[in-house]
C-alpha cells in the first residue's frame, strides 16, 4: 500500500510513465504533423490532395484502433503476473517499432500497396504498445503514489502529453525550416520517427531500477489476484465500473477532439495565420494544457475529482460557443493577442484530463485495476475520435446549424458535439463515487 511521503520509487515510478505519457503524444503528433509529408510518399499520386490526406489519418486511426487491443491484452496481464515487466516490455516495444518507422520501405522500393500496408501493420503493433503503456504505466504510478498526492502526481503524468506533443511539434517545425520541404520528403520524414528513440532509452533507464507495485504485492499475499481479469472486467459488478469508465472516457474524447481537431481549420490559412504563427499559437495552447493539467489534479486532491468535474463540465457546456468566436474573431483579425486569448481558453477546456490517471486507476480494484484502466480508456478514445468527425458532419447538415455557420464553416457545429461529450460527461459522474479518499488495495 502508497505510503504517506513521496519515496524514491513513488518518483521514479512517477517520472517513468511521464517520459512514457510524453512518448506517446510526441509519437501521436509526428504522424499528424508529418500527414502532409507522409500523404505524398504513401498515397496515390492520382488521388485528390483531400484523399491523399485521408489516407496519411488513416494511419493515425490504425494506432488509435489498436489501443484497445494492446491495453486488453498488456493490462490483463499486468493484472495477473504483475506490473514491472510488462512496464519495460511496452516502452521497448514503443522503442523498437520507432526506429521501425524510420526505416519503412517506401512505394518506390516495394510497391505503393506493399509500402502502405507495412506501414499500416507497423503503426498497428505502435498502438497496441502504447495502449498497454496506459494500461499497466498509469496504474503503477497510482499505486505507488501516496494517498492524499495521486490527484497531484496524475496531473503531473498526464501533463507529459501536451509537452511531449509541443516538443514534438517543434522539432519538426525546426528541422522543415532547416533542411527544407524536399528533403523532408526525401529523408527528414525518418529522422523525426528515429528521433523517438532517445526519450524511449531515458525511461528504460528510468525504469530498469523500478520496484513491482507494493499495492500489487499485497494482493498477492492476500490472495486476491485474479487468474482471468479480463473476463472478470466483463462481468458484473466490474461491468458496471467499467461502462461508467467508458461513457466518462468518451465525453471526455469529444470535448477534447471536437476543440483541437477544429482549431487548425479555423486558424490557418492563405488570409488568416501562416504555419510558423499558427504553430506558436498552438504551442501556447499546449503549454497552458501542461500547466492546467497540474494545477487540476493538485486542486482535485482537496476538492474531489467528481466534484470538481462535474462544475469543469458546465464550465465546458458554457464556454463552448465564445471560444469559438474568439477563435474566428482572431482568425480574420489575423490578431496574435486575440489569439493567445483563444488558446488560453481552448486549454481551459482540457483541464478535467488532469485526474484521469488517479480516478480511473481509483474507479477499479486492484485485480481488473490495469485491464480497467487501460480498456476504459482507450475504448473512450477509439469512440470518441472516431465519431468525432461523422457527428458534427450530421449536426451541420442540420438546416438551422448550416444557416448560422454557413456551408464551409465547422464552429457551431463543433460546439454542439463539445457541449454533447461535456453532457455525458457529466451524467457519467452521476452514477460514480467520490474516490479521492479510497484505499487503492
């Protein structure tokens, strides 16, 4: 059982899954920011630069698919066998399939089929190693950290995620304007998979001195290990933690999409903010999220986590619409304070991912805890991102909607699928506990 006072392997646990947090967005964000690059190497020449696009998300997609997959089977045994393994197997693995990517064999080598399906698979097995990650990382962080601090220390590894995608945003930024768009085509695209490499060894190294989790320890000793959890995930009464879990996760993915997959199209382009504006604008935004994440997990630690979210969730519901004429009020202004603004608020908006670690890991009990954890979370972000997209299509086709918006603008439609996720959030919480308070073993 988590200790009173932070010890050395409540840190190292801690800075572990905030390097592997961190890892995953700075992956997640080389394949969006490269999509430009990445559509014209892998998809047809002879298809529209729209579905040359479609085919570079797809990739995208396929990891966030295979998430579900990799939590299930990486944090059912976590669950059975225990934590620390399967903690330096899932970041090796991530290590592993990022050099993969850089060396992927493209259409000139094998084939545009074979080069595309390669990297399909590739990226499939990227996201079943990230989604064991989550699954067995965030629980062993929680479990070793001390009671009245998992708010606080759940904020500080979630915050790994807008830094690890800024960082990430960034260097490819600096390496584009320093080799040039040709040879980002011809080879800077590699580096920057290969790049992920370094702070995959930094948590290897991290890792190799970690101890198993002293909550899984003393449910060893008890006896209280369950030999099949992911069945047992299934069946009642952890079903009905688990389905609380899923509707909470997939609230949350459509507040979280329906804000950033909206904000490129609304501030970029030929007449509004050029790359490298836009790029400063979106790193501040991120940089408030690493902050914001922080600061809500250490305040959840004194409030609550239900409580505190379910305020967080009208706060959403009632800030949905002015963020998005603030967005297109600095979009045509072309204003950069207007914009900083905007992206203060848009941060604001992710501040409830700050006591996602600590209250799901506090959701489940130690024997479904990481197969719980990781499935509940990863099954929220396959549903939440992928009905994204056809939910605000559908909202926009509606006749009022497309009369205030018009026929190519997206921000009312978006606000509506925001204030949607910020709903079932919300009644999600309804049929929850307070957990801040509860004893992990």
């Amino acid at each position: 059982m988590a200790e009173e006072k932070m010890t050395s392997d409540a840190k190292r646990a801690m800075w572990s899954q905030f390097l592997g947090f961190g890892m995953d967005a700075y992956d997640m964000a080389m394949v969006i920011v490269l999509a430009p690059v990445l559509a014209k190497i892998f998809a047809s020449p002879k298809l529209s630069e729209a579905w040359q696009f479609l085919m570079a998300a797809l990739l995208y997609a396929v990891t966030m698919a295979a998430r579900p997959v990799g939590a299930a089977v990486f944090g059912h045994y976590a669950d059975k066998i225990g934590r620390r393994f399967l903690l330096v197997l899932t970041i090796a693995g991530v290590g592993i399939m990022s050099m993969v990517c850089a060396f992927i064999p493209t259409p000139a080598q094998v084939g545009l089929v074979e080069a595309y399906i390669i990297f399909m698979v590739v990226r499939f097995i990227m996201g079943c190693f990230f989604g064991g990650e989550y699954a067995v990382g965030h629980t062993f962080a929680i479990e070793h950290a001390p009671q009245r601090q998992r708010g606080k220390i759940g904020g500080f590894i979630q915050s790994g995620f807008p830094l690890g995608y800024a960082v990430a945003s960034f260097i490819v930024l600096g390496v584009s304007l320093i080799i040039g768009e040709n040879a980002m085509h011809d080879w800077g695209w590699r580096l920057m998979f290969f790049s992920g490499v370094a702070p995959v060894g930094l948590a290897l190294y991290i890792r190799r001195k970690l101890v198993e989790s002293p909550v899984f320890e003393h449910a060893k000793k008890t006896g209280t290990v369950d030999k099949r959890p992911l069945i047992t995930l299934f069946k009642p009464p952890t079903l009905w933690i688990f389905l609380q879990v899923f509707a909470f996760m997939t609230g949350l993915f459509l507040v979280d999409y329906a804000v950033y997959q909206f904000i490129p199209k609304i501030l970029k382009g030929p007449d509004k903010f050029n790359l490298i504006q836009y790029t400063f604008i979106y790193g501040v935004a991120l940089f408030c999220a690493f902050i914001g994440y922080n600061f809500y997990g250490w305040l959840s630690d004194k409030l609550g986590r239900r409580r505190l979210t379910l305020w967080y969730c009208l706060y959403c519901i009632v800030l949905g619409i002015p963020l998005y004429k603030t967005l297109i009020w600095a979009a045509v202004t072309k204003s950069m304070a207007i914009a900083i603004v905007a992206a203060i608020l848009a941060a604001s908006l992710k501040l409830a991912w700050g006591i996602i670690p600590a209250y799901l890991s506090e959701r489940f009990p130690t024997k479904t805890r990481s197969v719980g954890v990781g499935v509940g979370y990863s099954a929220g972000a396959l549903v939440g991102g992928a009905g994204i997209t056809p939910l605000v299509a559908l909202i926009h086709e509606m006749p009022p909607i497309v009369a205030i918006e018009g026929p190519s603008e997206l921000w009312l439609s978006a606000s509506a699928v925001l204030t949607l996720g910020a709903i079932i959030t919300f009644l999600s919480l309804l049929w929850s506990p307070e957990t801040k308070d509860l004893e992990l073993s």
